[in-house]
C-alpha cells in the first residue's frame, strides 16, 4: 500500500512539473533577437563541422595507413612463401 502511495505523490509531481513549463505569457521573438539566435547557431555548427571534418581525415589517414601496413605485410609473406620454394 505505501508503494502506491508514492506512485500517486511522484505522478502528482510529474504533472505539477510538466505543468509549470507551460505558461500563456509566451512571447515571439523580435527579428533581432531572431536574427542574432540564427547567427549564434550558425557559428556554433561551424564550429562543430570544422572540429567533426578534422576528426574524419584523421581517422580517414588512420585507417588508411593500417590498410597499407595490412597490405604490406600479407605480400611480403607472400614474396617469402614464393622464395622459399
């Protein structure tokens, strides 16, 4: 019985909270507030683009000189395997 009595107060809760983020005061934006959210965006996902596009040629020259080190190393076995013979 106490376990549904916490239920009922944390649903009681839950429903207070979600009810307070709405408010009938909401405003809209000014075109210059607009204006400098869509630039302070902007700058951020360039920021991001820049950093994820260094992250990808590093990976990318990571994952190309393992595959070159790869390939390397199976012909040589293959060249010693030919010699050996």
């Amino acid at each position: 019985m106490n376990q549904v009595k916490w239920m009922i107060v944390f649903g009681f809760l839950v429903l207070v909270i979600i009810n307070s983020g709405c408010s009938a005061d909401s405003k809209q934006l000014t075109s210059s507030e607009k204006y400098t959210v869509d630039t302070l965006y902007n700058n951020s996902l360039n920021e991001w683009r820049n950093t994820v596009d260094s992250m990808c040629v590093a990976s990318k020259d990571t994952i190309y000189k393992r595959a070159v080190d790869s390939l390397k190393i199976e012909r040589m076995a293959e060249i010693e395997i030919y010699f050996m013979k």
